[in-house]
C-alpha cells in the first residue's frame, strides 16, 4: 500500500504541495485592499466596509498600538465578537508586529485572568458590555491599557442611534469610565495616522497568534502559532475549495473569530480571496435565516449544531438559501442525517473536515465535489501528512486498524506557551499527536472514533461515543444526542445516552433501547437515557462532555 494513498483522490485542481508566501498574515488583507479597494470587505447589520477603509482602519490601529508603546512580540487580547473591530484590531495587532490572543467574551473574570496573566498581554480590546467584567480582572494582570468600543460603533443609521435606547431597556450596562489607561477605540482611530505600516517577520518563527484550547479538558494552554502556521492554513483551505472565485464569495461569519476555526476559514480566508465577510456578532438561527435569505452568502462554514437547528427549523421553506455553494463542517462530528438532509434542502454541499487548534486548525476534509466518504473525515490536506499509530508504542498501523491519529504539516503548531512539559507530550519530530483514536481505509480516508479520554470501556470492551451517536441520530425523533460513560459497579463503565428530542416528539427509553438493539452489539446499547431541553456546548456548538461528567458526578454524590 502506498505510504499516502490518499494522493490518488485528490481532484486535479488541487496542487499535492504549494510554496506558501513567508509573509505576514495581515498581508491577506493588504494584497486584498489593492485589488480590489471598492469591494465590500465586511457587511454589519447593514453597514458596509470596503477593503480601502478596512485597511486604512487597520494601519490606524496599527499605528495607534505603537503610540500606546506596543513593541514586537508584545501581546494584544481581542476580545470580541463578530463585528469590524475585531476585524481592525487583529489585523492591527499583526500589522504592529504585535502577538494576538484572541479571548471568548462570554468568559467569565477567573477563565479571563488565567489567560491575560499567562499569555502576559499588556492591552486589552474589548466591549463597553464587557467593561464591568473585564475592570475586575486588569488590577490581577500586566494589562496597562484598554481599548475599549461599543457594537453602535459601527452600526449605520438609524441602528447606532437606536442601539443605546435599546440596551437601556434590556438593562444593558454601557458605562465606561476612560483615562490614560482607558482608551476609546475610535478615538485611538481618530488620532492615529493612516500610515502604511507593515512589521517584517520571520514568518516561520515569529507568533501571530496565542490561541487558547477550549479548556473543555482542564486548564486552557496557549496554542502558539506562527505567521506561517496560519498563512498555509488559510491557502490549503482556499485550495480544497478551489471553485470558489476572487472577489465573488460571501462568507456567513457565524462561526467567532475568536475561535481558530472561524479565523481561518472566515477572516483569514476571505480576506486572502478578497471576499466579504457577512458578520453575525452570535449565532441565532433566526437572523441567520433571515441572512442567507436577503444576503446570500455562498459559503458557510459551521458546526453541526448550526446545521441542525437550521434543517429542524419550523418555518425554514420560508426562507432561500439556495445560494449556499457550499459549507465545511467542524468542531464536532457530523451526523450522516444532518449532512444528507442540509444539502437536499439547499442544494449546495455540505462536508466533514477534521482539525484542532493546535494545527491552526484543519488537517483533513472531504472533497467538496469529488469522490467523499459519509462518517469520515476525509483526506489530508495539501503538504499534510497524516498516520494511525498504537497509542503506547507509537508504532504506525496497517489500514483498518484503530490508533492514535498524528499529523505533521505547514499548519502544525509552534507549542504551547511557557510549557515545554506539553510541548514535548504532543510534539515528537514534527508530528502532533492530536488524542484521537482514528482508524484509515485502504483509500487513506480517515474516520475519527473518539478522544483517547472519551473512550468508554465497559466490560473489557472498547465502545466509540460516535458510533452510538450515529445510531441514536438516525432516529426520526431526536434532534441531538451524545454518548458518555457513567460509573457502573458491575461493568466499570456503562453508556449513557443525553438525548434532545425534536419538538412535539414522544419516545420513551424502551423505544430507544429497542432502536439500538437493532443496530448494535449488546454491549454498546446505552443502558441510560437522559432526556434534556439542551445540552453543555462550546460557543462553536462543541458538546462539553466535561460538563456532563461533573453533572453526572455530581448527582451521584446526592444520590450517596
């Protein structure tokens, strides 16, 4: 078998390897801004950014930073929703020669602190909704300055007049008390000169970004990744996807950019195809209806709980979205039902890729008009190389057989910051062992059964989370489900099902239980089933099974 069998899949528009460009990321959107300086950059609730005033805000910023004595290699927090400031301070930062850590604004003061004191950033850009939460925290860190904006910022009229009146109503807190060390950002805008400025880096070494991982698993380490790591990331994107136009494209930007997966295949990749970027500051299924109906994006890139909601939406025939061409889905994985009902509903394709943020973050996907495979996560990407090993002795495995799945490309991380005890657990002669337990087909196409950790041994018997959740998916009245194991004295573990049913549906724990019979060994039907309104997910919709487990702990300890 050849060593990369997935070579011979590849479509004939897509290159096996590539030159990336050793440049700064902010170059995306330079080059961008003097192709095409009158097309529309971003689109927010109605305003409209062209790529000119885009960049010209950018080198606002970035020269604003510089006064404020922000030097190279100093770090910069966003954070921010999807909205043109965060847009302007990434590109800003970068532009300075700054690093970005980029931070969940719905993280609360002890998630916020950890990451400000251990990434060592000295300004902070954030919200006047966030003000409050965010003053509680700078005292306990290095920050000296804090940037601070406000959504009205860049709504059009009448929107930005209406908005205060608004969040007074909602009881809203807005009040922001500026001083030296509290700064405005259009102010900063406004007193800065529109200076061409772009910091030379040594793409390869130097970070543009400090990404915290989700913390779904423990304290959150700072994923460090390069210029370089985050161009190639964004080109082997662009190139999976190579129907996809310069200057014609319209992201849906639901997915945050502060996560690395809306950074890459949204911000950054839009910006290198000089497209726009419709921003969606949250996901609502509502307003992203209504978005793709009356501004119809062509790309939407997602998790599968976006794409669920969506195809169980009451009144979606209502709405047009055939101008989805396509979408790549990750974060989670994608269910057969999901994927199958999203494309008959719009016509356009929906795929699994697979990534992490340690690898700025896709590795693999399906091809989007080729030969693809359903519950797997497709073929490396362009210069990836990828490969199942024994978890103990790292020996690599014939196809078919289960490991651990390790990659090692242009996109794979630095390491982690200030922890080389880390670094060195995952990252061995280029290759980063990612956790998942993986097997490959005779193609070289990969299929992702579980984290390591989600393993569920029950009885001496191996039992993959996804391969049950695929079952229970199947059936017509279930919306979402997940699958983790609950202490069990007899077994060790068993498997728990947490179940959200589709609305008006009525099925019980028998039903299910015969339902899974039918489909699976004895051993791996779910013994418990928990009927919920919702469950624990990340901000990209990432089921937090950490979550479950303390509830289940928790309950376990009453029950005691």
């Amino acid at each position: 078998m050849s060593s990369k069998p997935w070579l011979r899949h590849y479509p004939a528009e897509v290159p096996k390897t590539y030159d990336y460009p050793k440049h700064n990321v902010a170059e995306f959107l330079v080059q961008a801004a003097a192709l095409y300086p009158e097309r529309i950059a971003l689109h927010f609730l109605g305003r409209k950014v062209p790529y000119r005033e885009l960049l010209e805000s950018a080198y606002r910023f970035a020269n604003g930073l510089k006064r404020l004595g922000v030097r190279h290699g100093e770090r910069v927090a966003v954070m921010l929703p999807n909205c043109p400031q965060a847009v302007i301070a990434y590109y800003g930062t970068l532009l300075a020669g700054g690093i970005v850590v980029m931070t969940n604004p719905l993280y609360m003061p002890r998630e916020l602190e950890h990451q400000l004191q251990d990434s060592g950033s000295r300004t902070l850009v954030t919200l006047d909704l966030l003000f409050e939460r965010v003053m509680k925290v700078v005292p306990l860190t290095d920050v000296r300055h804090v940037v601070v904006t406000s959504i009205k910022d860049y709504l059009p009229f009448p929107k930005n007049w209406l908005y205060p009146l608004k969040a007074k109503k909602d009881g809203l807190k807005r009040d922001v008390v500026y001083s030296d060390s509290v700064l405005s950002f259009l102010k900063m805008l406004r007193e800065s000169p529109p200076n061409p400025c772009s910091m030379p880096v040594d793409a390869e070494r130097d970070l543009a970004l400090i990404q915290y991982t989700g913390g779904t698993t423990g304290t959150a380490k700072g994923v460090m990744l390069t210029h370089y790591n985050l161009t190639a990331n964004a080109i082997q994107s662009r190139l999976w996807a190579y129907r996809s136009a310069p200057a014609r494209e319209k992201y849906l930007a639901a997915l945050p950019f502060f996560h690395v997966f809306g950074m890459t295949v949204l911000m950054n990749q839009s910006m290198y195809l000089g497209g726009t970027l419709i921003l969606l500051p949250r996901f609502e299924i509502n307003q992203a209806l209504e978005t793709i109906h009356r501004h119809r994006p062509t790309i939407f890139p997602g998790a599968p709980t976006m794409y669920i909601s969506l195809i169980h939406h009451p009144d979606v025939k209502r709405y047009d979205l055939s101008s989805i061409a396509f979408c790549i889905s990750g974060a989670a994985s994608l269910p057969y039902e999901v994927q199958t009902e999203f494309e008959r509903m719009t016509g356009g394709k929906l795929i699994e890729g697979y990534g992490l943020t340690e690898a700025s973050p896709v590795t693999h996907a399906n091809n989007i008009w080729e030969k693809r495979k359903l519950g797997s996560i497709g073929i490396p990407f362009p210069d990836t190389e990828s490969k199942v090993v024994h978890p103990d002795t790292g020996e690599e495995l014939p196809a078919g057989e289960i490991g651990e799945l390790i990659v090692r490309g242009p996109q794979v991380m630095k390491g982690y910051w200030n922890n080389p005890a880390e670094t060195a657990a995952v990252l061995k002669n280029g290759w980063l062992y990612t956790g998942d337990l993986a097997r490959m087909d005779e193609d070289g196409y990969f299929y992702i059964l579980d984290r390591r950790k989600d393993l569920i041994i029950a009885g001496g018997y191996n039992i993959y989370p996804r391969e049950v959740e695929e079952v229970l998916f199947e059936h017509p009245d279930i919306a979402e489900a997940v699958v983790a194991g609950a202490v069990d004295p007899y077994r060790g573990e068993t498997v728990k099902a947490y179940i959200v049913l589709r609305p008006g549906a009525d099925v019980d724990a028998d039903e299910l239980k015969s339902w899974c019979k039918e489909r699976l060994a004895a051993y791996k039907v779910p013994r418990i089933y928990e009927f919920r309104d919702s469950l624990p997910k990340t901000i990209v919709g990432k089921v937090l099974r950490r979550k479950l487990a303390e509830e289940e702990s928790e309950r376990l300890k009453e029950e005691s």
